[in-house]
C-alpha cells in the first residue's frame, strides 16, 4: 500500500511494445513541445521509432525501453544503421526502422 498521499505505481512492464505515441511523447531526450504522431510509430521488440508529422525535415526520433528506465530517446536521423545499434540482421523479423549497412 502507498504512503498516505502518494499514489500507488504500477511496475514497468517487461516488454516495451506495443507503445502509443502519447508515452512516447513523454519520452526523456524529446525536445520540449515535440509531438509524435500516432500514425508514424512502428514498434519492434524493445525500439520504437516515429516522428512529428508537420515537422520541417524527414528526421524521426528512434526510442529504446528497458524496464528499468522506460522509453527513452536513443537516436534520431533520416535512417538508421542496426549493425551499429547492435541489432543483429533476422531475415524473418526485420526491424521496421533500420537498414543494414554492406
């Protein structure tokens, strides 16, 4: 039970995905007032990636979550290289935000 006058917190959940993009919108690393927008998120695994629909430029920002410290930004570009994020090439399950460099 929660000290009086403090809510109760739920456990983060094992798992990061699926994700709405209001909790990524409160992600630590976003720049203030940035919104992503819901049709542009595309969960894999424990990554996220999404951008800002109206936004001058094709930059998206690329979200990691881990159980302990949630969603956080990790990345943002045009594109990004999963060999360098570490992320190793499954043909059978790519992730939907990466290319893999020759």
């Amino acid at each position: 039970m929660a000290p009086a006058g403090t809510l109760p917190t739920r456990p983060r959940p094992e798992q990061g995905c699926p994700v709405e993009a209001r909790t990524l919108d409160r992600a630590p690393g976003l720049p203030p007032g940035y919104r992503v927008s819901a049709d542009t998120v595309e969960c894999w695994r424990n990554w996220a990636s999404g951008w800002q629909r109206d936004q001058a430029g094709d930059g998206m920002y690329l979200f990691r979550y881990t159980q302990q410290r949630g969603w956080r930004v990790h990345a943002s570009g045009s594109s990004f290289d999963c060999a360098e994020l570490g992320i190793p090439k499954d043909p059978d399950d790519p992730p939907p935000f990466c290319t893999y460099g020759n």
